[in-house]
C-alpha cells in the first residue's frame, strides 16, 4: 500500500473485526519492532474507547455519574492488568521454554486485552437493554446500612447485574487472551508448551485481574451507597479475603 | 507501512486498491455446503420481493451469494421489507385473541421488537463471526442477519393459522403464551440452522461461536416480548405495562396466576 492509501485508509487498522481476527498484523508485529509501536497505540486507543462505553454501561445502572465513573475505571483496570502481570508472565514463558522478550508479552497481553474490550462494547447495547430492563435502584435507601429490609429489593438486583457483568467481563477476557493461542503456537517449539505458557497466563492475568477489580471498584456501586470513585475501605483487605469470608460466612 | 505488516485488504478481502476478488463456488468436498451450497449461484431473476422469499425458502445459497456480491443492498432491503409484512401479520393473528387495540398493537410491537433486537444484536454478530476467523465484512453481516430474522418472520407466517385457530378456541393466556413461545423457538431453531450453514459458506469454514449468538438472540427477543407486554391479552393501562421484569420472572407471575 502506498503511503498516500496508507493515509486514505487509516480506519481499516482500527476495524475491529480484523482485531478479533487478531492474526496477520500481531505476527508480523512480533518480527519487526517498527510495527510495535503502531500496532501498540491502536491496542491501547481500542481498550480506551471500547473499554470505557462498556464500562459506561456498567455503571448506568446506578446511575449517570456512576456511569461516568465506570467508564473512566474500566480502561485502567485492563491497563493496569497488563502492567501488573506482564513481568512474571514474561518469565513464565521463558521458563516453560518459550523465549519471549517483555516487549512481546507486552504486546500480547494488550492485544488480548483490546479483543476482550472490544468483544465487550459489540455486547454492550443487549446488556444495556437489559439494565434497562431491571428496576432502578431505590433512592430511598441511600445511606442505609445494607443489611436493612428496605435495601434488600435494590440490592438484589444489584447483584443480578453484578452476575451478569462479571460473567460478561469473564467470557471477553478469557476469548481475548485466548485469542492470543493462534500466535504463540507461531512463536513456541510445540503446541504443548504454547498451551502451557496460555493456561499459565490466563491463571495469572484471572488472579491479578480479580484483585485490581476489587481495588478499582465500585464499577455499579451498592444502591445504599452514593454514587463513588474508590472505596477507600477495600483497600484494607482484598478480594480473596472478601471471598473467603462470604463463603464461610465469617 | 507495507503490505508486508498490515493487512492490505479489507475484511472482504478486497484488495483496497482494486476490485473485489472473484467469488469461487465451495469445493465439492467441504461437506458442510453440499447440501446447502448446491444453489450457491446468483438468482435468476431480479431482486424483488417474492424472488427473494421464494429464494429464502428453497435455495437460500442463492441469497448468500447476492449478499457477498454488488447485489446485497436490494436483497437486505426485499428482505426488510419481508420481515415487516411477517412479522406484522403475525402480530396480526397475536393480537386475535384480546381483540380491540391489539389487532393494530400487536402487529405494531412486534415488527418493532423484531427490528430493535436485531440491531441490538448486530455488533456482537460481527465480532462473534470475526472471533472464529471468519471474515465477514460487516454488509455481509447485515445481510446474514436479515435472512436469519427473515426466516423465522416467514415460520412464523406459517404457524399463523394455526395459532388464529387456538386463539378462536382458548380463553388460556398462559396457554397463548406458550404457544406462541413454542412457535418462536421453533422459527429460531430453523434460522439458526440457515445461519449457520450460511456463515459457514460465506467464511468458508464453520463458525462456531454463532451458536452462543444465536442464544444471545433468543434471550433478547424474549426480554423484548416481556419488554412490550402485553401482546396477548387486554392492555389494562395503556399500550405497554410499564413495569420492569425479567422475562422469567414474568412468566412464572403468570402461570402462578
């Protein structure tokens, strides 16, 4: 392509379907660091965007400000994924015999993570829909404690909307980073290694990804609470602790 | 940047530069497309509405291929205008049974749900076909989906008869509602299938991931039904009930009533 076709169909880099198709420019990325760069900014300008309309609808929920805070949150979450977990995943491959530099991984991970946005925002209008189906949040019940009768209708659909997004949020990142499997088989001597490199990943990208999710929540917010950027209080335990305690009831 | 790192081509494959690459016919060994691709060819005649219905139901390949050529913008919009005429006559026969306002709001809801849950479900159609390596663009996407909703609307012209029979004969709600359930789901199995074997030659290799959008479709379709209730019975305040629910809740409330 000349550079004047280049500069006529600048929107082709950025068609999503070719993204989720995720093959020919990530392999070619992969060989050649001048494309990284090019390639790098489009990964990061699709979770920015994709990201934050799904996040938008995340949060709608609860209410417009909400919304706003979601999506400013969604985008660093996945940002923050890849900036947490890149380092050990990076050595994670070597040692299981598939050397791959940072700048790779790097790469990798925000290509999986672009696809997972991307798969996200295509589902946001149906989960809009049924947000828009669910009853809103009672504004009677704001500052409330939650164990209160009257919260108990919002919250239970908060927590219908809570399983349904993570659910959501779950298929897009597990398609996403698997979406990842076509070029590591490229770059790995066996299937089998390449395998276990993208098992090992999608185990550390899940842990890390449930922790920073805890930390950057609320993305719906209880409907007792006003409508927040952070909870502080999170900060002073984490999800698994969380999920323990709920489980055990402790 | 060359052709060498990026991608010349559209998702098509159309080389950007230049004409579309010819459409080759699938080989008569990809089994997935003996059967449905045997009319892979362009229609006969033009692209009006009763040759694209008559198509639709006897060799749809045909339309697949109309949709990936020059031709796919006549076909989507005889396909449009058949999901009105279906989707309103079945609403038509629906709104039989309470009479009154739902002889015109049945017809009404319904073509209008039909159109909003497609649209709705378009871009993860795209994204879902683009996630198995498929490369529609997203015309083409827009043209598999109409023949997808123009299927079910014709199947559901179909049981029309039959349904007008049991709304003559039943004061049962819930009954009507199952049945009209049943025939739904009926319709949307047999567009699956044409979906599915349609993306299949169009791609030319199988899709899978269509199957999880297909469920995405039908759940859609029955939150919109719960959505623009009542389409059934009497309206008791106004055109819609106004109250939210999830279309499972809904039905349960009814059948305990």
């Amino acid at each position: 392509m000349t550079s004047k076709q280049e500069r006529r169909f600048w929107w082709i880099d950025l068609d999503p379907g070719a993204l989720c198709r995720a093959g020919q420019f990530l392999d070619v990325a992969v060989d050649n660091p001048a494309t990284q760069v090019r390639i790098l900014s489009r990964m990061c300008l699709t979770i920015a965007v994709c990201a934050a309309l799904y996040g938008a609808v995340f949060g709608v929920w609860r209410s417009p400000e909400q919304a706003v805070y979601a999506a400013l949150k969604l985008p660093l979450l996945l940002f923050a994924v890849v900036l947490a977990s890149s380092v050990v995943n990076t050595m994670l491959a070597q040692v299981l015999d598939v050397p791959l530099s940072l700048a790779t991984v790097s790469l990798m991970m925000l290509t999986g993570m672009a696809v997972a946005s991307v798969v996200m925002a295509s589902l946001a209008p149906v989960v809009f829909f049924f947000t828009l189906q669910m009853p809103p949040p009672d504004p009677a019940v704001v500052g409330l404690p939650t164990a209160h009768p009257a919260v108990g209708p919002s919250l239970r659909i908060f927590r219908q909307l809570l399983v349904m997004h993570i659910a959501i949020i779950g298929f897009a990142g597990i398609t996403g980073n698997l979406r990842l499997y076509a070029t590591l088989r490229k770059l790995a001597p066996s299937a089998s290694l390449a395998r276990r490199v993208m098992v090992a990943w999608l185990i550390v990208s899940g842990f890390v990804g449930c922790e920073l999710s805890w930390l950057f929540s609320p993305f719906i917010c209880k409907p007792n609470y006003p409508p927040h950027l952070i909870t502080r209080t999170y900060w002073e335990g984490n999800f698994y602790e969380h999920l323990y305690h709920a489980l055990t009831g402790g | 940047m060359n052709d060498e790192t990026i991608d010349s081509t559209n998702c098509s494959g159309d080389d950007v530069t230049g004409a579309p690459p010819p459409i080759s016919a699938p080989a008569a060994d990809e089994d997935f497309s003996i059967g449905f691709g045997k009319a892979y060819h362009a229609l006969s005649d033009n692209c009006g509405l009763t040759t694209v219905v008559e198509a639709l139901l006897k060799y749809p390949a045909a339309l697949v291929y109309e949709i990936e050529q020059d031709r796919r913008w006549p076909v989507i919009l005889a396909l449009v205008v058949a999901i009105c005429g279906c989707m309103a006559t079945y609403g038509l026969v629906m709104g039989t049974f309470a009479g009154g306002v739902q002889y015109w709001a049945a017809p009404l809801k319904v073509v209008v749900g039909t159109f909003i849950s497609a649209i709705l479900c378009l871009p993860s159609l795209y994204i879902f076909n683009s996630l198995s390596g498929g490369r529609m663009t997203l015309p083409q996407t827009t043209g598999l989906l109409a023949l997808f909703v123009a299927l079910i609307g014709l199947l559901e012209v179909g049981f029309a008869p039959i349904i007008w029979i049991f709304a003559q004969s039943t004061n049962g709600v819930v009954f009507m509602g199952f049945l009209h359930l049943t025939c739904w789901i009926v319709g949307w199995l047999f567009g699956v299938k044409l979906l599915l074997a349609a993306s299949t030659l169009v791609n030319r290799r199988p899709v899978t991931l269509l199957r999880v959008w297909s469920v995405l479709f039908l759940v859609v379709t029955l939150q919109m039904s719960t959505a623009l209730r009542p389409l059934i019975a009497v309206p008791a305040n106004g055109l819609l009930d106004g109250s939210k629910l999830f279309f499972m809740t809904h039905w349960f409330s009814c059948m305990q009533r």
